[in-house]
C-alpha cells in the first residue's frame, strides 16, 4: 500500500515537473530570444540545458518506469486504450524534445560565439528558433493530453 502511494506521488510529481520544466524553459528562452542580445541568450540557453539535463531526463526517465509499475501494481492492463494512447503520446513528445536538446545546445553554442565575437546572432541561430519554437506546441500539447489521460483514464 505504501509503495502504491509512492509511486503515484512519484509518477504526479514527474508529470508536474515535465510541464513545470517544460514551460519555464520556453518562457526564458523566448524571453531571452526577444532581447536579440548574444551574451544573455548564452546564459539563458546555457541554464536551459542544465534544467533539461537535471529536471527533463530525470522525470523522462521516471514516469515510464513509476506508470508501468503502477500499471502492475494496480492490475491494469498496459493494452487498456487510454494507456496505450498516452504511451503513444509520450513517444510523440520524445521525438519532438531528442530534437529540441540538441537544438538548445546549438543555440547556446552559437549566443556564446556572437557574444565572444562581439558579432549579432547568425542567420542560422534564428532558423533553429524557428524550429525550437515550432516545436514545442505539438510536444506540450501532447504532455497536457498525457496528463489528463492519466488523472481521468477514460474508457475510449
């Protein structure tokens, strides 16, 4: 009973940490991007890829691993379809964020470059924002859907 309790806190706690991370990493970079200045966006990307590392792949790592075990622990099938769907729906959002990452790393790479330089960001800093930017709806969406499969686990 006490890991049950556990594993669902564990498991809300990680989703709440996904959205929470998610959200204040576009915030502060979108917030950074609009100063177009070349040694605040390097610091910001620069923090950004620090949460992403710390908070992001801890909570990707534990919600498969606290939603299978809860999934057994609570006898429900892993073929029920609102589990299916958000298993789905978290391999959608890993596709969109493996990208991203490396994006977030290619962003700070080229701030930290014009900002050394003393040059503005190059046209290539603001196509991969593009994409960065692009990016992130599908993948939040796709979180806040997983999220309410999991609190209202609808039969479909």
């Amino acid at each position: 009973m006490l890991l049950d309790i556990a594993l669902r806190w564990l498991h809300v706690i990680g989703a709440c940490v996904l959205l929470g991370t998610g959200a204040g990493i576009a915030f502060f970079m979108v917030m950074a991007h609009r100063t177009r200045d070349p040694a605040l966006i390097a610091h910001v990307a620069g923090t950004v890829v620090i949460a992403d590392v710390l908070f992001t792949a801890t909570a990707v790592v534990v919600q498969p691993v606290t939603g299978v075990w809860l999934a057994f622990r609570l006898g429900w099938d892993l073929g029920e379809p609102w589990l299916v769907l958000s298993i789905a729906l978290y391999v959608f959002v890993g596709l969109f964020w493996l990208p991203v990452v490396w994006i977030q790393l290619q962003l700070r790479a080229m701030a930290r470059q014009a900002a050394e330089r003393r040059t503005p960001m190059p046209d290539r800093y603001f196509r991969l924002y593009r994409i960065w930017f692009a990016c992130g709806f599908p993948a939040f969406l796709a979180v806040l859907a997983i999220v309410w499969l999991m609190l209202a686990r609808p039969s479909l």
